[in-house]
C-alpha cells in the first residue's frame, strides 16, 4: 500500500503548489479532493499523516523539537522527505498536525499559494466538539488495550495528543469552548500575518468552485464541489477504526489466550 512508502529516505519529486492551512473541520477533507480533482498529483491529508508509519514518527519528531524542546528543528530537507510526492500539501485536516507548522511551510515553499479554509467559529467549534474532542477524549478501554498490544496504535494516540496540546496549549482543551474559539481565531490572523499579498486565497468550501480555480488558474470542473467527512461521516470512520481495533486486539490474544488454557487444563489434569 503507498501510505507505508518510507518517507525517510524519500526525496521531492514534484514542486509543492499549494498549501491549505485551515483548521481541521472547515472543509478540508472536502479541499483535497478538490485539488486532486484540479489536478495536483497528490495532497497530504491528515490521514495520511496518521496512516503511514514513517510519516506519524516523523510528525511526532517535528512537533517535539518545536514544541517541547526535543531534538532537532525540520528545514526544508525533511520537508522535502516528508512532502516530496505532494504538489498540494492539505494542511489541518481532521487529526492533522500540518497546520502547526505553518511558518515553516511558507518559509519553505515560498512559491506555494496559501489557501486558508475558514469557518464560523460557532459552528466550527460544534463540529470540531461532536468530532475530534470525544475522540481524543479519554480513551475507552477497546483503545487501551490496543494501544498495548499495538505500537503502531499507540503511536498515533501519541501523534494525536501531541498535535492538539501543541496547538492548543493544553492538554484539557477539549471542555474549554473559550480557549478553542480564541485559538481558532489566533490561527487565521497569524497566518494572514505571514503571507504576503496576492498569495493567499481565504475560501469557505461553500463558496463552490468558482474562487478556487480563479485563484489557482485552474478551469472549473464539470463537476459538484465536493463535499465530504461531516460529523456523520466521522463518527462513521471512528466506528469503522473501533471494530478494526478490536480485530487486532482478538488476534493479538487469542493465541495467549488458548496457550494459557491449554497450561491450566494442563497442570488441573496432572493434579489429578
């Protein structure tokens, strides 16, 4: 599958055009397949990020060094092997930790346009409430358990907490609206701080094809503007992510399970 590429050892192999740098929940899932439609050969979505072994290690590397002081700041170099395949680089999809990043993705790829998606922030902080903060909320005992018996599970729990109270501040941000509002907002004007004129398109994913393709030199395609991952979709994807953990988990200890009965029937026969 390609999301297990190693990025390590990857290098840029098309020029990044475009950075998307909205918030998770202001249409992003709907923006990369909008740019894909338009013909970018590849964005990196947040799924991305939380799929491919290589690439949640080497997130969680970036936020550590910037945030918390932990090894080495990324430069362009390893932007480059994190990023090298994408022409358009979604930034801040659901779980994503791109938007973190987004002095240093400008500062890199001066030539990229900026799209910022935006949103009511009432009605973003009500998506982002029905969606994301349950599911990084306290883990259920099915989340647990496969966080033991799977390190790549854990992993992306890590990659996730680490995402959120970087950005955030806190890691008990999901029960304060205030915050959450105030760093929504935070986000757009530092972003419009750093970009220079002509550069940055702010687009609500409703507004259609129409200032997209203006702002890209893209014709319109003969197609709807997509529209994907609202909260049912989400909670769909969560489900979907819950049952394949509890199959990890059954055929991770069932075979303990059977060798621990089979030792107990053992010694009860013997004792006999």
């Amino acid at each position: 599958m390609s999301q297990w590429v190693d990025r390590r050892n990857a290098r840029r192999t098309v020029p990044l055009q475009v950075l998307c740098l909205g918030i998770s929940r202001t249409g992003t899932s709907s923006m990369t397949r909008a740019l894909e439609t338009l013909g970018y050969v590849k964005t990196n979505h947040g799924m991305d990020a939380f799929t491919n072994p290589s690439e949640i290690e080497m997130w969680t590397e970036a936020i550590n060094a910037k945030f918390f002081g932990k090894g080495k700041l990324y430069v362009r170099e390893d932007w480059d092997r994190l990023l090298g395949h994408c022409q358009g680089s979604d930034i801040a999809v659901t779980d994503a930790p791109h938007y973190l990043f987004a002095k240093e993705l400008i500062e890199a790829y001066p030539e990229a346009k900026v799209v910022l998606t935006i949103r009511d922030p009432d009605s973003w902080w009500r998506s982002t409430n029905a969606t994301i903060g349950p599911t990084l909320g306290a883990p259920s005992l099915l989340r647990r358990v496969n966080g033991w018996v799977s390190s790549y599970a854990a992993k992306r729990r890590i990659l996730g907490y680490l995402t959120f109270k970087a950005f955030y501040g806190t890691e008990n941000w999901k029960d304060d609206e205030e915050l959450c509002k105030a760093r929504f907002m935070a986000h757009y004007d530092y972003v419009r701080s750093l970009v220079p004129p002509g550069r940055l398109l702010e687009f609500d994913v409703k507004q259609g094809w129409a200032p997209l393709c203006r702002f890209l030199g893209k014709k319109i395609p003969d197609e709807p503007f997509p529209r994907l991952f609202d909260t049912a979709a989400f909670k769909s994807v969560v489900k979907r992510g819950d049952a394949a953990a509890a199959k990890t988990i059954f055929a991770k200890l069932a075979p303990i399970f059977v060798a621990s009965c089979g030792v107990v029937i053992y010694f009860f026969m013997v004792g006999k």
